[in-house]
C-alpha cells in the first residue's frame, strides 16, 4: 500500500465505537505514500502516517487509542476548535452595542468554545469524496443560538482531503443567521520522530513573522505588537525548539501569536516550516 510506486487513493469507513449512545466512525484518507485517519467525535484527525527517510511509516499526531478519551479531550489533540479558537478576555465581548456573555472555563475567560465545545461534538456525515486525483470527508455541526452564549445558528462544514502530492487539505465553511464571532482551527499537536522521541526538542521551527502579540499573565494579547528580533521568539530563521522552550514557564511554551509577513500577492507563501533532520520529515 505505501511502496510508493503508484499513488492511487481511497477512503475508508470503520466504526469506531459508540459515545452517548450514538456511532462514531473513522475515515481513512489512504494513498500509495500516506494515510490520514479521522474521526467524526470533534471532527478530529486521530492518525497521519509518513514515512521517515529510510521509509519507516509512522503516525506524526499526538491522539487517543481510546475511542472515549476525545470525549474528554483536555488538551485538544486534533480536533476542530470552534467557535472560537483561542481565548475570550472575561468571556464576553461587545457586538454591535450589546454585551454578550459566553461560558466561562479558563480562569475568568473563554477558551476554545467554552465547556462544551466543537472538540467534544459527534459531527454529521455531511459527504464524502472520492475521486481520482483526491478522497476525502465533509463533516458538519449545527451550532444553535445560545449554545455557550454565542448568538446566531452557525452551520459549520469541515472538509478533510488527501490527494495525489501529498498533501492534506482542511477546508472550512460557516454560515449563520446572525451577526457572531467565529475563528476555526484544527489543533493537532506534531512530532515528526513518529513518537520514538517523547520530546520534539531537537525540532527546527522556521516562522515567516517579523513581530508578535505581547501577552499578559493569562495568556491574554495586551495590545501590544512587538518585534521578534534579538528574543527568544525569533524563528525567521530554522531555530531548534529546545533551545528557548523553557524560557515562558506560564505559557508552557511557545504560547504566543505570530503576526505573518504580509504577502499582498495571490500566491501562496511559506507561513512556517518545521522539521526533524534525524527522520528527514518536515
């Protein structure tokens, strides 16, 4: 299957298990290189196996053996982060004139959707893909009115899809019938040892940022936009992470929002890169 010497695609269903008394599938996006597994329970990528070098093929995404433990996910692995990726200062924001409380499960802000976020869903099966030079899933979610305080129904679709580069697409759709804050994201953790290290130390981080939002003691951006250079968040150029790592012990690391150099083009630009040279991933 992963010889390489054809890259013929195809997706796979399996069940899962059950959570809540519902069925939760896995979706396998396979070619003749890599495979992508994916499940339905916070439409979440659970599995991407690649090859090293030497073509050893290893899973490269921190995830759950279990169907259950994404249910409880604590730290996200892989799944869709919605409404609102990040955080909510207070939990509340001002919309056109009126203040809107959201759910509060950071401290005394709102993090990743709230208590009940996108992450802990079972998504619908919306369509799958299956074509000659791409196969793929679209899952949906249904977001009512209120839901973690939010106002507006948000209709949400995520399509996954792998084709015949190698490359793995995410592709989100929302449409709501109200004015709402929404900022999706797929929050998959990487280690490009295929796990043989626990740690991704030795991993160079090359980000496309000249500056950086300055956080305060919750994590909260302050304001402030401050340049990169001569600080432990310059990553202009391949930087191994362990050698700042340690330097934010509240974030637990690189906790922080890079501002991208703009490219006023229609091309695509690298935003960052990161890569293992004792496995030859990136």
């Amino acid at each position: 299957m992963f010889n390489g010497a054809s890259n013929s695609l195809s997706l796979k269903t399996e069940l899962y298990g059950t959570v809540q008394g519902r069925e939760v599938y896995k979706f396998s996006l396979v070619n003749s290189f890599m495979q992508v597994d994916i499940t339905n329970l916070g439409c979440a990528i659970i599995n991407i196996y690649t090859p090293d070098k030497t073509g050893t093929l290893e899973n490269i995404v921190a995830g759950f053996k279990d169907t259950k433990d994404y249910q409880h996910n604590r730290d996200y692995f892989g799944c869709i982060v919605g409404r609102y990726a990040s955080r909510i200062a207070g939990a509340r924001f001002n919309l056109n004139g009126e203040n809107i409380n959201l759910s509060v499960n950071d401290g005394e802000n709102h993090l990743h959707g709230g208590l009940d976020g996108f992450n802990k869903k079972i998504w619908n099966i919306h369509s799958f893909i299956r074509e000659k030079d791409r196969a793929g899933i679209t899952l949906e979610y249904i977001s009512t009115a209120g839901e973690e305080g939010y106002p507006g129904n948000l209709h949400v679709t995520v399509q996954y899809f792998l084709n015949g580069q190698n490359q793995l697409h995410i592709v989100y759709n929302a449409e709501t019938d109200q004015a709402t804050p929404v900022n999706l994201c797929n929050h998959s953790y990487f280690n490009l040892t295929g796990f043989q290290s626990p740690l991704i130390h030795e991993h160079l981080l090359q980000i496309n940022a000249d500056s950086y939002t300055e956080n305060n003691e919750q994590s909260i951006p302050t304001g402030n936009i401050l340049a990169v250079a001569d600080t432990a968040l310059d990553f202009s150029e391949p930087v191994k992470i362990g050698d700042h790592i340690n330097d934010f012990p509240v974030d637990l690391g690189f906790n922080h929002n890079f501002i991208l150099v703009k490219n006023n083009g229609q091309k695509l630009t690298l935003a960052a890169k990161l890569s293992d040279t004792e496995t030859g991933r990136s």
